[in-house]
C-alpha cells in the first residue's frame, strides 16, 4: 500500500479528536491531491508530532479528518547544518530540495564572497521567502516529521562562530588531501557543511573557516555543482552517523 501524504498545520490544531485542514493545506489537500472520506492521511506539525488521520468530510476549502492515532519522533541527532553558498538562478532552490530530501537539519543560506547571486532589500526576502517555500513542500513529499530550517542569510563571521560552536565541521574542498569518506562524525551533537560557490571559496574564508575547527574534505575525483555537492555530501554522511 502506498504511504499517506503529509500535510502540516499548528501543534494546537492536532490536539483534538478533529483536525481541520485549510488554507493552503487544505486546498492542496482537497483540489490537487484530491483526497476523499476514508482515505488516509497524516498531519505533522514539522516539530516531530505526527497525527494518523482519515478524511471525514471534504469541501472546496479543504478537508475535515479524524484522528486515529498519535506518534512522537525524535529529533534527528546528530542534526546536520548545510552552509550553502547562494547560487544564481534556480540552483538554490534545486539545492534546498534535495537537501531537505535526503534529510538535513538546517541549511544557511551563505553571502560568500564569490556568490554570483546577491541577496538584497525585497529581492533577498523573495529569495529566502522561495527557499523556504521550497523547503516545506520537499519536506512534504518526503514525508518528514521535522521541517528543516531554513535560516536568515549568513556573513563569513557568522558562519565561522556556528563552526566554533559544531561538534564538527567540513569544508568541501576538491583540492583537499583528505577525503569526506574518511571522516568518523559525531555520534551526537551539530555537524555542519559548507558548500562553497561556483567560483570557490575564497582563501581568507578558508582560513577563517579552518581557525574555527573545521576540516578541509574532498567528495571524490570530480568536481560537483554547489547545486548538488551539498546533497552527495550529506549522503555520504547520514550513512556514517547510522541515520540512514
């Protein structure tokens, strides 16, 4: 049998024997996924409550089910922190779809000093605003009962005080001597990457970035987009942490 989708709503809304989808869930859930009484479907509120629901009733503005049951889960642990270089065009949120996909924690979005792309006034906020949005939407096709974060714009310094403060640190880095493959991560705690730009990071960064803990790795023999080495990335490491 196929899994059911995912919708979120507010904690307080999956308290009772009731929840009423609507909005924007709620159109989604009856116009596109076009859901009926009886079927099933599960309510998260992106903070680990999943509510196992069926459809009781539906309408033009949404849905109406009943709760069957109801399942905590855990915090990820180690959480991961992708430190993602804004790309130009649409890469960033390709980027932040696959990231959420496979699984990370939180993604930053970071103004380094070779970005192509620059986040500024109303153009930033749409931009963040298309992150976060795509954010949600990847986390309810993969069915995630944590939605990632998806936080403010990140300088330099900021990034290198949430390295100072990680249980580990990685710098991708295809000139690296080291390999990721190699690295033994955390059991528990904050593991953070960072993704450079298209024209790399700069070597004031890298220092920065190595003053304050982190390690300098290599994926492998060819050089990946930012679009995508931040997911192969963090492949390599959820399947070295026991989360996969």
């Amino acid at each position: 049998m196929p899994q059911p989708p995912v919708f979120y709503a507010g904690r307080a809304d999956l308290d009772g024997e009731v929840v009423v989808l609507s909005g924007a869930e709620g159109r989604h859930a009856a116009t596109v996924r076009r859901l009926r009484p009886g079927e099933r479907a599960d309510v998260s509120d992106g903070a680990g409550l999943v509510a196992e629901c069926v459809v009781t009733a539906r309408g033009g503005a949404g849905l109406e089910l009943a709760v069957r049951a109801r399942r905590e889960v855990p915090r990820p642990d180690p959480a991961i922190t992708v430190v993602q270089a804004i790309p130009k065009g649409d890469r960033g949120e390709a980027a932040v779809e696959g990231l959420t996909e496979v699984g990370v924690d939180r993604i930053v979005p970071w103004t380094a000093a070779r970005c192509v792309a620059v986040w500024a006034g109303e153009r930033g906020a749409r931009s963040l605003a298309r992150w976060r949005s795509t954010a949600r939407e990847a986390a309810k096709q993969s069915r995630r009962a944590w939605l990632p974060e998806v936080t403010e714009p990140a300088s330099t310094g900021q990034v290198a005080a949430m390295i100072a403060a990680a249980s580990c640190a990685v710098v991708l880095d295809p000139e690296a001597r080291e390999s990721l493959g190699r690295l033994e991560p955390p059991s528990s705690g904050d593991l953070i990457v960072v993704v450079g730009p298209e024209g790399g990071i700069t070597d004031d960064e890298a220092k920065a970035f190595l003053a304050a803990g982190a390690t300098a790795r290599r994926l492998g023999p060819t050089v990946l987009r930012t679009s995508t080495a931040g997911i192969a990335a963090t492949a390599v490491l959820l399947s070295r942490t026991g989360r996969w």
